[in-house]
C-alpha cells in the first residue's frame, strides 16, 4: 500500500518565495545594488579627474595627449558599468521571466538550452 504524504502548509510559501520572490532578491544583490557602486565610483572617478584637468587648464595650455587620456579613461569607466550590466542582465532575466513562461519544457529546444533545472 502507497503511503500518501501530507504537503506541509508552508510547501506553497515556499516554493512561491523560490519561484517569485527570489529572483527579485538576486537581481537586486547580485546586479542592481553593483552597478549602482560600479556606476557611482566610475561616476567620482572621471569627476575628479574633470576637476584635475580645470586645474591644471588653469595653470597651463591643455595637451592633445592628456585630453585623449580623460576622454579614454571616462570612455573605460562607462564601458565597465555598461559591461557589467550587459553580462550580469541575461542570467536575472531568465531566473525572473522562467516562472511566467508557460512552455512545456518538452516541446521547445531553446527552453532545453537555457533550462537550468
């Protein structure tokens, strides 16, 4: 004779925190809450570099060499928040949008592809 289990009443909490809940947490650890810091530091960064570069258009002629060095380091410190949030984005997008899809996980190969479970 099968022995018939009783589902604990907080099975469902769970498994609603897992499916709806926890890829909100992990979006906002693991990729908002980083890119604002990467975004505010880079942020400070190339603004105290702005404030060097008036002091020192101040004090003498600016050269073509350190103005390509601002415009390529303020190019690298926004192509680090940018990056950082390309590569972090499709992983959270597809831990949030999974519970939402309703694709039978037989039927379609991309499903297959990007399944994790």
């Amino acid at each position: 004779m099968p022995v018939l289990l009783k589902t604990h009443p907080l099975t469902h909490r769970v498994q609603h925190f897992e499916s709806y809940v926890r890829p909100w947490l992990a979006f906002a650890l693991v990729s908002a809450v980083p890119f604002v810091l990467i975004a505010v530091c880079n942020a400070l960064i190339v603004f105290a570099l702005l404030l060097r570069r008036r002091k020192a258009i101040g004090k003498q002629s600016s050269s073509s060499r350190k103005d390509r060095l601002f415009v390529q380091l303020t190019a690298l410190c926004l192509a680090a928040s940018g990056l950082f949030l390309v590569c972090s984005l499709p992983s959270i997008v597809l831990l949030i949008g999974k519970p939402y899809w309703n694709v039978p996980k037989g039927k379609n190969p991309a499903y297959q592809v990007c399944s994790y479970t």
